[in-house]
C-alpha cells in the first residue's frame, strides 16, 4: 500500500469519527429541547445497526466460516427487535400507556440476550461448527417471545424499577451480571483472536468495553431523564457504532477478508500439509530406492554367477576373484563359521585325523 493511499485512509477515519463527534454533540443538544428525543434517536441508531448485521450475516450464511460471526449477526435481529420495544415503551411514549417502566425490563431483557449470546458463540468457534441458521432462529424467536410475553402479558419479569427510590436490586445486580459475562467474553475474545482478522478482533474488543462502561452508568441513575442514563446511552452509541465497524462498513468495504477470513486460514493449513505429505512422499521414494537397490543385489545371487572350477573362487562384477564366503557375506546377510569336512580333514591331516577314529572305536567297543 502507497503513501497516498495510508493518508487517504487516514483522513477518511479523521472525518468518520469526527462525523461521530458531531452526531453525539447534536444528540447531546436535543436533550435541551426533549429528552425523549434524544432517547429515540439513540435507540433508532442502535436498532438499524443490529438490523443490518442480520441482514448481512442472513444473506452471507452460505459464505461465512467463522462461526461465531454468523451466530451472533442472526441473534442481533432480536437484541434489536427487544431494543425497538424499549424505545416504544419507554417513559413518555404513548403506546403502553398502562405501566411506565416496561423500557427497564426490555432494556435488561435485552442486554441479558446481547451478552450471553456473545458467550455462547465461542462454543461454536471452539469446535469449529457452524450453527444451524434455522435452528438458531427458531431458538431465539422462542425466547424473544417469552420475555416479551412475561413482561406485556403475564407481567412475572422482575421489576426493575421503582418511580421515586430508582433502581431495584434485580437491575443492578443483573447490570454487574451482565458486566462479568462480557468480560469473561473479552478473556475469551482475546484467547481465539487468530481467529478475526486483526481490526475486526480491535473493534469488537472496544465495542465490548464500551458496553461494560454503558451497563455501569446504567446501574447508578435514579430517573430515567438523568445524567448516568444519558451516558450509558452514549457508550451505547459508541458500542454499536463499533459494531457496525468492525461487521457492516468493513463487510462491505473488504467482503472478501471478512467472509473468506477462514477460507484462507484453511488454506494455509492444506499448503503446509501438503508441503508436509511432499517430503514425506520423497522419504518413502528414498526408502523404496533402498529397497529395490537391496532386492537388485540379492538378485544377482539367484543369477549366474561365474565361479572357478579349480580353486572356487567367484568372480565379481569388477573383475575381482573373491573367495566364496566374502561374495556371499557382501551380497547377504549371512556369516559363516569355518570347520572341515570329514574328507577335507582325512585328506589334510590323515594322522590326527585316524588316531581320532581308532581312539572313538575303542572307547565304543565293550571291555
């Protein structure tokens, strides 16, 4: 990559995040005028970004190897579909007009699902499987309507809030839940980050982060208009817009890095394999070449083999005259011990060789 292009990837990221600046600086001037327009505005940015990470993850499921991505690209429909209801529900809203508090149990309804769903991708990751789209869906469109049934209709979710005292004990205590989760999510994140391509891995640690601080802030406000909401609601923002970092604009942008990031690990693994499966194919064709070298020399034995008829020598493919022992030994694994034969021996030595016999007849004869 030129020069040119570095700077003009740097000045693009100066005015992207100087566009996120203007944006929370003109959410920020809402609140002057209505607080629950901020809230919506908010909330709505939150919303379309996880509607588009289910969008692309959806219609990219038949490309996508890495399995926590794409499970957690199709939970998103429904984290967003729980935030859209805490937007209809929340204080001031004329929808639910019959309990002003649903927003706080859609709200922690919601981060309970973004941040177990988190955790339980990396079961998939772990063993390398893709989860079952269909399945997934169906299992997250049954609890979405659980929860929101317990809240709407049967009214059993826990209260989270209480006008004039503020938060229950069940808010907070879930908020420092859900805190712990995300960061046992980011111990883990950090152990399979070979498994991200490297700004992908950066951007989804910080938007994690970033939760963690929003579910603080949101453990300490008394009033759902107050100063720690609006700033959980920032680190909100600033979550998501991570989100859409590091799943949608580089998606788009670099498709290829995102989809296929497995598909080249894969292949890079089947070239060192291979490279693998080449030398040990050449030290089998070395060991065969032995072999067949040792199968040609003992061959030569089942061959001619031109041999003095006097003195018994062999000759050798040189020329050399060896003696019988010595061609065998070199073209075997045979040794051999050295004895006489009873003619050798009467023909060699006659004298030992007749006392010997006369001295054993004796000792057979009967005295």
């Amino acid at each position: 990559m030129d020069g040119r292009a570095i700077a003009g990837k740097r000045v693009q990221r100066v005015i992207t995040y100087s566009f996120l600046l203007a944006v929370l600086i003109v959410l920020y001037s809402t609140t002057r005028v209505n607080y629950l327009l901020f809230h919506s505005l908010a909330e709505i940015f939150s919303i379309v970004v996880a509607f588009s990470i289910f969008v692309i993850s959806w219609n990219s499921k038949r490309y996508i190897q890495n399995p926590y991505l794409l499970f957690v690209g199709i939970a998103y429909l429904f984290i967003g579909f729980l935030d859209l209801m805490h937007t209809l529900s929340y204080k001031g809203m004329p929808i639910f007009p019959d309990y002003d508090y649903y927003a706080n149990q859609l709200w922690i309804a919601a981060r309970y699902m973004e941040s177990i769903t988190f955790l339980v991708a990396f079961i998939f990751l772990r063993r390398n499987k893709m989860p079952q789209e269909n399945i997934v869906f169906a299992a997250y469109t049954g609890i979405t309507i659980l929860i929101t049934t317990s809240i709407f209709y049967w009214k059993t979710f826990p209260i989270c809030f209480v006008a004039g005292s503020g938060l229950t004990p069940f808010k907070k205590n879930s908020e420092y839940i859900i805190c712990l989760i995300l960061i046992t999510v980011i111990i883990l994140l950090w152990s399979n980050r070979e498994r991200f391509e490297k700004k992908i891995y950066y951007l989804l640690l910080w938007s994690i982060i970033s939760t963690i601080i929003s579910e603080v802030a949101f453990t300490f406000y008394i009033s759902n208009y107050g100063f720690s909401n609006l700033v959980g609601h920032y680190f909100k923002i600033l979550a998501f817009f991570l989100i859409y970092e590091a799943l949608i604009k580089t998606g788009i942008e670099r498709p290829l890095e995102v989809i296929f990031l497995d598909l080249d690990r894969v292949n890079k693994n089947l070239k060192k394999e291979n490279t693998i499966r080449l030398q040990t194919q050449k030290e089998k064709e070395k060991l065969i070449d032995q072999l067949q070298q040792a199968l040609e020399e003992i061959k030569t034995l089942h061959g001619i083999v031109p041999i003095c008829s006097g003195c018994k020598r062999i000759r050798d493919d040189e020329g050399f005259w060896n003696q019988v022992e010595v061609y065998v030994q070199k073209h075997t694994e045979a040794k051999f011990s050295h004895g006489l034969c009873p003619d050798c021996a009467l023909q060699l030595y006659p004298d030992l060789y007749l006392t010997g016999e006369n001295d054993e007849e004796k000792s057979k004869s009967p005295e």
